[in-house]
C-alpha cells in the first residue's frame, strides 16, 4: 500500500479529529468567557452588598447615636432586678460604708422575672459582691419635683415656657459640694463626686458585702455587712474579684483615714433591755432569720451602736447642753443624767439607747472637751412595722 493511498484514507478521521479538537477548544474558550463574566458579576454583587452592609451599618450607626444622645438628654431608665429585705429599717442607724458591721444581714430578694434559677447559677462559689442599688429615700429627689412643680406653676399663670424638662436644668436643689459627716473641720466643703454622699445626682449606691447564702429556688441571696435601707431598689449585683479589684496601693486623704481610727463606742445592755431581747426570742419561737443566731442578731445590734449613728447637729447639739449644764450634771450620778438618748430600728426591733459620760475616764482626763462615755441599750421592743422617716441633717 502506498503511502498516499493511506493519507487518502486517514483524511477523513484526521478532519474529524482537528474538528473535535477545535470544537473543544472553542467550547473551552466560550466557557472561560462565561466564568469570567460570573467572576466579574459575582465581584459586582459583593461590592454591591458591602456598599449596602456599609451604609446600613452607617445609618444603625447613627440611629444608636441619635438615641444615645436622646437618652442623655431624657435620661436612662433601668429596671429593679429585686428589692433589698434589710435589718436597717431607717437610714438612722444605717452604717455609712458597707462591711463595717459585719454581723449585719440583708435579703435581697429577685424578681421572677430575672430567672434566679438561671441567674443566680455560679454565684454560690464567690465569697464576696458587689451591689448597685438606689438611694430610694434621698431628700434630693423631691427638692428637684418641687422646684420643677413651682416652675410649672408659675409658668402657666404667666404664659410662659411650657416645656418644664427644657426649661429647668436638672439636678435643681442639689448641692455640688457637702461637708462630710466625719471630717473634724465643720467648714470643711468638698465636691459631691470626692466623697461617697448619698446625696448624688443620680442617687445610686455601690457597696461590697459577703455573700451569706445563695437560694436559687427562692431567688434569695442574704448578704452580710450590706449598708442599705430595707426596701432599697436593686439594679445589679456583681461578683468581687479580688486578684484585680484589691488595690494595696490605692491612696485617700487623710482625713478620710483618720475616720476610721476612731475608736469603736462601748455598748452595754441594760437588765431591761437583756429581759426584752430574750421575751422577744421566746415570742418568735427562738427564729432569727435571716441571722443564722440570736446571737448574731445581738452582735448586730452592739456593732451598729458603737459607730456612734448620731447626726452632726446631734452631735453639735449634745455636746453644747453637756457644756452649759456640767455642773449641774457633775452632782447627778452619770446613768441617770444621759448625755444623748436616741433610738434604732434594727431588723423587727425597736432599739433605745442612751449615751452615758464613763465618769472613771473622765476623771483620769478632765481636761478633755469631749467627755468619754458608752452606750447604754434601754430597751428593745418588738414592734415590725416601718420606722418614721426623719429629715437628714446636712
């Protein structure tokens, strides 16, 4: 066979074969032409979708500003997660800082609403907390409805401004600088925000207290040495941690030091009032709760009296009479002229006590200008309702 009778015969098969061959490579290309157009259309969309994710992330942006700067203006609102049950029935008595009486005890009871079950999971395992909660018996409050009352009165007899929330600047009636109950100097001033007033701008309290018992069933978390009054709002509560909230070398002023030197007041119980706390055990069937003791609840009730819970002008004024009536008092025994009698509502419990000049030490220091003296419990009364509110001295 010659060799162009074979190429005559393979013609055939070889154009079918550069046909295929060219066909598949036509095809390859109109594939890659079409991938490349969704490559492009597929760059397009994204583009397009981050431009959309962009400008509405911008706008929620500006909506959460907007907002933010509403609130500012309006004010935030928060809801109560629960409502302190407190052995401090009056702020009277009411320690000023949280952990100086340790023997003291608070309920804090949550709302259904939190899911104590769930919430509280976990918290049994903290010694200590933090709790937020609201001065719900400041004075403050009222002053500024008052004086925004009186704006609004005088307001509509004249025509005037209307709106009272634009036209009276917050906080009215609020005093920026106080002086504070513990420091020796009585003109002493400094600002509201270099002390810890309950008098505030927004009247929130934040105090460190131990954890006591953590009831998940109950929503109950009891507290010991918490410094609220019964019923207080409380807006949260946080595990302390003490590895990165301890301090140890945080400093303060020294008067504010000097203030917790004082010496703790010594306090004794009468016959009576020893008699009346232990008719009041027999009557509450020995029950103490939320104290884990009776004895507890005593020790509560001593610790309290001994930071001397007297105001200021209480003070002021005990001592000026102790002053101007000296020798009268000198012919008198000490127990039966009293320097100051007060009173104390301390869980169900009525308290009244005394302060008697200890004549032994002022004997040993007559030249001091404040005579020394204890505190004399005179009775206890089982009386559980809420104790009368009286006007802080400022």
């Amino acid at each position: 066979v010659s060799f162009a009778g074979v190429m005559d015969r393979s013609r055939p098969l070889l154009s079918a074969a550069l046909g295929a061959v060219a066909g598949a490579v036509a095809v390859f290309l109109l594939l890659g032409r079409r991938l490349a157009a969704d490559r492009e259309e597929l760059r397009v969309e994204r583009e397009k979708r981050a431009q959309e994710r962009k400008g509405r992330t911008w706008a929620e942006r500006q909506l959460r500003e907007a907002g933010t700067r509403q609130r500012m203006e309006a004010g935030w609102s928060f809801r109560a997660i629960g409502t302190a049950s407190s052995c401090y029935k009056s702020r009277c008595g009411t320690p000023r800082q949280g952990m100086l009486v340790n023997s003291s005890r608070a309920v804090i009871q949550l709302s259904i609403h939190v899911n104590p079950g769930a919430s509280l999971d976990g918290l049994d395992r903290y010694s200590h907390l933090w709790v937020l909660y609201v001065f719900h018996q400041n004075t403050n409050v009222t002053r500024e409805a008052s004086i925004r009352s009186e704006f609004q009165r005088r307001s509509a007899a004249n025509e005037g401004q209307k709106d009272v929330d634009q036209a009276v600047p917050p906080w009215q009636g609020l005093k920026m600088k106080i002086r504070p109950p513990r420091h020796p100097d009585p003109n002493f001033r400094c600002g509201v925000f270099a002390c810890r007033t309950p008098h505030r701008p927004n009247p929130i309290g934040l105090s460190l207290c131990r954890v006591v018992k953590v009831d998940r069933k109950r929503g109950e978390v009891t507290v010991a040495g918490l410094d609220v009054v019964d019923g207080s709002p409380i807006l949260d509560i946080k595990p302390y941690h003490p590895l990165f909230e301890s301090v140890a070398d945080a400093s303060e002023p020294d008067w504010v030091t000097r203030s917790y030197e004082e010496t703790m007041l010594e306090v004794r119980f009468s016959d009576q009032a020893s008699k009346d706390l232990m008719d009041a055990k027999a009557q509450l069937k020995g029950d103490s709760t939320p104290f884990e003791s009776w004895d507890i609840l005593e020790e509560g009730i001593i610790s309290t009296l001994s930071l001397d819970i007297r105001s200021p002008h209480q003070k002021n004024k005990a001592f000026q009479a102790w002053c101007s009536d000296f020798a009268n008092r000198r012919k008198q025994p000490a127990d039966q002229c009293p320097l100051f009698t007060g009173d104390l509502w301390f869980h169900k419990f009525h308290v009244w006590y005394s302060l008697v000049v200890d004549e032994e030490a002022h004997q040993k220091q007559p030249e001091q200008d404040h005579p020394p003296f204890t505190v004399r419990v005179d009775s206890v009364l089982l009386e559980e309702r809420q104790a009368p509110e009286v006007e802080e001295e400022t």
